[in-house]
C-alpha cells in the first residue's frame, strides 16, 4: 500500500487507543440530577410516609422475634396500613385520630366513616398484624379487649387488603 491514502494522519491517535468521549459538562451534570432524582423517587417509594405535610422517609427494615414457639415478624409502622373509620356521629373524629397515628408514623391511609355504628371502639387485625394493633390500641388509650383478629367482613371498604382497621366507637371521643 502506498502512503497516498494517508496523507493526513491528524485525525488518528497512534498514542492513546480507544475511545476518548468526555461529556460537557451540561451533560454530566444533568445527568447527575437525573441519578439524584431517581433515588429520591426510589427511596420515596420504598417507605413514604408524611407528617404534617412533611415527607419523612426511612428505610424498611423487617424484625423477627420468637417467644415461646410463636414467631412474630414486625415491619416499621410506616409500611403497616392502618385505616380508620369513625362508627360514631361525631363529625371529624376519624380525621383527629388518623393524624395522631400519622403523627406517630403509622402507615394510615384516608380515614372514613363507618357503615355500621359500634357502641365500643373495636381494632381488627390481619394475621401477623397483632403486634400493631395491640401498639394502636395502647396509644389511643383503647382496651387490649377491644383487639381482634379479622377474621370476617367488617363492612369497611378495602378491608382484605388493609393490616389495622380501628372502628371508632363513642368510648374514644372523650379521650
């Protein structure tokens, strides 16, 4: 071959082989933001929870203990979904006491009113949920009696899907 087609040898780096791409600095820093965003976007997903407006997010963790043969598997509160549903006519009761346990950093979700009037607050469980609705139960000043597995239809809307459901009878309203 002859050097004829190689007249111009500036565009070859005989140096440094490979390739050399370096982005400007536009794109490596909005790429930056981009990377940032999606880990707030993931972390968010993995646990939101808000208090007074306020997004606080944490890290699940998942706690097992076993006490005389019985395993009982515990996850941050934010993660268990607490519904409240106010079976009394008094107005706004179920909004006044999904803060509070939002405030504590239950996982609660809309509160709701009640089909059916209860005359005695009464929280239902999911099966592996005894733990936090026996905790729900001490922070509202309610009766260890009044904790209950769920074991049939309690007439709340997503209740198959809900870990706590707090029917909230007269006995709360005082307190």
């Amino acid at each position: 071959m002859s050097d004829e087609f190689f007249e111009d040898d500036s565009h070859v780096d005989v140096h440094h082989p490979g390739s050399h791409y370096q982005p400007t600095p536009q794109v490596a820093i909005g790429l930056l933001v981009a990377f940032i965003i999606s880990l707030v976007a993931v972390f968010h997903y993995v646990n939101p929870v808000s208090v007074n407006g306020h997004a606080v997010t944490t890290l699940p963790s998942v706690t097992t203990t076993t006490l005389g043969g019985h395993t009982q598997t515990t996850v941050p509160r934010g993660q268990v979904k607490v519904q409240v549903a106010n079976g009394t006519s008094m107005s706004g009761l179920a909004r006044t006491i999904t803060s509070q346990l939002q405030v504590k950093a239950w996982g609660v979700l809309q509160q709701i009113q009640s089909p059916q009037s209860v005359s005695a607050t009464v929280i239902y469980y999911r099966l592996g949920f005894q733990w936090a609705a026996r905790k729900i139960a001490s922070e509202l000043n309610v009766s260890q009696a009044a904790v209950q597995q769920l074991k049939k239809f309690t007439g709340v809307p997503g209740y198959n899907i809900d870990d706590v459901i707090v029917i909230l009878g007269p006995d709360i309203s005082h307190g």
